[in-house]
C-alpha cells in the first residue's frame, strides 16, 4: 500500500529589512518583518514498502509552475532532502524509504524564500510519516531542526507576520489587520544572496550616510490599523539599494510597479519585485499592466498573511 504525506509552506515576503553589523559567524544582524503570502509551495513524501534505519530519501524531482533554473535542483543538497533526513534521524525509529516530490510555485532563487519554504513544508510532512511509526518529535524540536537548516525556515513554518531578529530566526508574532494584496514580479536577473549583503557592507563603508534601519515602530502601527497605504508608507529594505546597484534594469519596472500600486519594494535580497495594492482588483489589474509593460517577466497575485506550514492530507 502506498502512503503519500501531502504539506505545504507560504513564500514570503519581507515589509521590513534593516541590515545591521556582519557578525563574526559572516551573519548580518536582520531586523527583519516577515508576511507570509497565499503563493504556496507543496511537498509530498511518497513511502516504499522498504524499511531503514538511517537517512530515508531515496530520490526526488520538481515540478516547476515558475520558471524552471538553469542548475538541476534535485539533489541531496536540496533543502526538501535535507529536511526529511533530518526528522528521521533525530525520530531515531525505523522508517519508509520515501521519494520527495516537490511543486514550486515560489520563483527560484527570487528573495522569497522558496527553498525555506520547501524545507518546512518537508518537515511537517516528515514529522507526520514519523507519527505513523513511533512518537513524533514535538514543536521545540522542529523550530531547532528548522534553524539548523536556514535563517528562513523558522518563519516558513510559522507563517503570518512576524518580526525576526538575530539571524532573522528569533522570531516573535506581529498583530495585524485584516488582508494585504500583492503583486510578485520575477525580472529574471538573478541576484545571490550573499553578494546583495556584502554589497551593502561596501557600499556603507565608502559612503557614512547608508546606516541601518532597524526601527520598526510605524510599520508595526501601521498593520494593526490594516491601512494598506500606511503599511506602504512604512516599508523599507536595506538590500534594496544593492539591488539596484547590481541590477539597474530594476529601477523602471520599480518606477512603473510604484506608479500603478501603492508602493513597490524589492523582496528580501531580490529580485523579485513585491507591489503592494489596496484590494484584490486593483491587484489583478496591476499584474495585467505590468505584464503588458514587461514582457517576459512571470507575475502573480496573492494575499497574506497565510498560515505557516502544515500537513494538507496523508493517504
Ligand atoms: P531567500 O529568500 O531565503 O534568500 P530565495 O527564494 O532567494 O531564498 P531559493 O529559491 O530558496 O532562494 O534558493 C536559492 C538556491 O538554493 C537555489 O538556487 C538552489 O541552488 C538552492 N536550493 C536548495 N534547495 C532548494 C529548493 N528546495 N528550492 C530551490 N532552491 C533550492
């Protein structure tokens, strides 16, 4: 009999990024908000009739519904693999081989967290395979393994808005009203990660004026009153200058995402553009604009905050 473990974890994208001092571990101290949008990645552990003691994934693949890398991701570096190792080994019983499949809707590579987002959503589904064969482990002990695997998972498992600092994983949970409508735009100009940040390093040292924002009293006002335009007002992302900096090409679509949303950031370390709008029209009409604007550029709308990770169905 074949059991499939079916979970699901939220893309994200951050209202707030202040980039604080690197730290001797090489990271950069984050005051970090993160909103946790309906654009959900989806994981499912399909078990085999054979039994092992040690690590339990035998293969996976990706469907893409974004477009699909240049580099194949499919791998044990995956952080999906990763993650379901992970739970298995720390539950320390015998398990089912398992082959991970994994449908991406989060761009690749975009600043929006696809990756932690597969990462938790396998350990929901791990931990819920886990619980048909033995104890599974409890909430402390998943955030631990979550950490362990990304500054970012934390968060995808826990969802909703949340201010993150630290690493970004020292999360707590953020009051907030009512719904935020967005466009996501992928300009397919890759930025890594860790290029935005040392960027933004440089780019503080030649020049005393570019310091941290890590104030987030009026953004954290603005979400308790579900004002779309205040929230828009309030938004801020250090790396966004990087960005710019290493993609110029961002600067019109940002001008025109600005002109026909309410405010327009790029998301996490880019490149993805996040447009904020205030209702789900105004959203859908935004996209159609700048799809019209931008060709060849992916779009899509969605709305949070959404829930964290969780377990869809077991079969
Ligand atoms: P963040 O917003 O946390 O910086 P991101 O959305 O920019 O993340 P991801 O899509 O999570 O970036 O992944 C970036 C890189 O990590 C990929 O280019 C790939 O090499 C590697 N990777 C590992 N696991 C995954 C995964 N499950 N999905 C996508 N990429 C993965």
């Amino acid at each position: 009999m074949v059991h499939k473990y079916v979970a699901s974890a939220p893309g994200k994208v951050n209202l707030h990024l202040g980039v604080g001092e690197a730290r001797a571990d090489g990271y950069h101290e984050l005051v970090s908000v993160f909103h946790a949008v309906d654009r959900r990645e989806r994981v499912t552990l399909i078990a085999s009739d054979t039994m092992t003691d040690g690590p339990i994934v035998r293969s996976m693949s990706t469907t893409f519904f974004v477009d699909t890398p240049d580099e194949d991701i499919d791998g044990p570096g995956n952080l999906a693999w990763r993650a379901v190792d992970a739970v298995a080994t720390r539950a320390g019983v015998a398990l089912p081989e398992v082959r991970i499949e994994v449908d991406k809707h989060v761009f690749v590579a975009g600043g929006m967290a696809g990756g932690s987002a597969d990462a938790a959503a396998a350990l929901v589904a791990a931990n819920a395979l886990v619980a048909d064969y033995g104890t599974p482990l409890d909430d402390d002990t998943l955030l631990a393994l979550a950490a362990s695997l990304g500054a970012d998972v934390p968060f995808s498992l826990m969802g909703g808005t949340a201010l993150g600092t630290g690493r970004g994983d020292e999360l707590v949970a953020m009051l907030s009203r009512g719904r935020l409508h967005w466009v996501f735009v992928n300009p397919k100009v890759g930025i890594p990660t860790g290029k935005a940040f040392s960027l933004l390093d440089d780019m503080r040292h030649n020049n005393a004026t570019l310091v941290p924002h890590l104030n987030t009293q009026a953004l954290s006002q603005a979400l308790t009153t579900g004002d779309a335009t205040r929230v828009a007002a309030a938004m801020h992302n250090d790396l966004e200058g990087p960005a710019l900096a290493m993609r110029p090409q961002l600067a019109r679509l940002l001008d025109v995402a600005a002109d026909a949303g309410l405010r327009a950031m790029v998301s996490g370390s880019g490149p993805t553009v996040a447009v904020l709008c205030d209702s789900l029209e105004h959203a859908q009409w935004v996209a159609d604009h700048l799809a019209e604007h931008f060709d060849g550029y992916e779009v899509f709308v969605a709305e949070g905050p959404d829930q964290g990770a969780v377990v869809e169905n077991v079969f």
